[in-house]
C-alpha cells in the first residue's frame, strides 16, 4: 500500500499525485492500492483537484488528520508512506521530486511481487 499525504495547494503533492496516478493505472492490477489523502478542509476543492487531474487512484479527505496523518507521524507535506503486505513500513518519503520517481517506482515493484 502506499498512502501520499499533502495538500492540494502544494504543487509538489500535485505533481506526485499525478505520477503516482501512473502507477496506480499500472499496478493496481498486480495488487498495489495508492491512496491520496488531502489533509484539506474543502471537499468541493478536492473533488475539483481530482477532476482537473483526472484523477481514478483513490483520494481520501482527511481534514481532522486523524485517518493516517496521526498514525504515521506525518510533519511535512508531501509525505508519501510505502508499507508491505504486512502493514510495515518499507520506505518514508518526505518531499517530491523527479529525482523520487525512479524510488517509487523500484518500491512499487516490490510491493507488486
């Protein structure tokens, strides 16, 4: 599973969400869940971000952070969270960047097997 927490006004999460989308499209078949969660209040702004971005991975409002925000000790937005089969987390990732798409992607395929 992998959960990426951020903000619809943080470009740096847009761009993430839409790559992860790309490998949602590409794993989801082999297993692999993606799940945003916006840590926004707006629900209408989020359904319009879902929308301009064509967006099919789900995406979860969590306002209150009290969905995974908590459990995972996010601090910084974006932060993505890869956890296992077992639910144990197999990689951190705060911040995104091209430079990340190669370590999601390895990740990913590891989760897939």
């Amino acid at each position: 599973m992998v959960l990426s927490f951020g903000n619809i006004g943080n470009p740096f999460w847009a761009r993430e969400v839409q790559f992860l989308e790309k490998l949602h499209q590409q794993y989801a078949s082999k297993g692999v869940v993606i799940v945003a969660v916006a840590l926004d209040a707006d629900r209408q702004a989020v359904k319009a971000f879902v929308e301009k971005y064509k967006l099919t991975l789900p995406v979860t409002v969590d306002s209150e952070k009290l969905t995974g925000a908590e459990l995972y000790r996010v601090t910084a937005l974006p932060t993505t969270i890869f956890t296992d089969r077992a639910h144990k987390v197999t990689l951190r990732q705060i911040g995104f960047s091209k430079q990340h798409e190669k370590l999601f992607e390895q990740e990913i395929q590891k989760l897939a097997q």
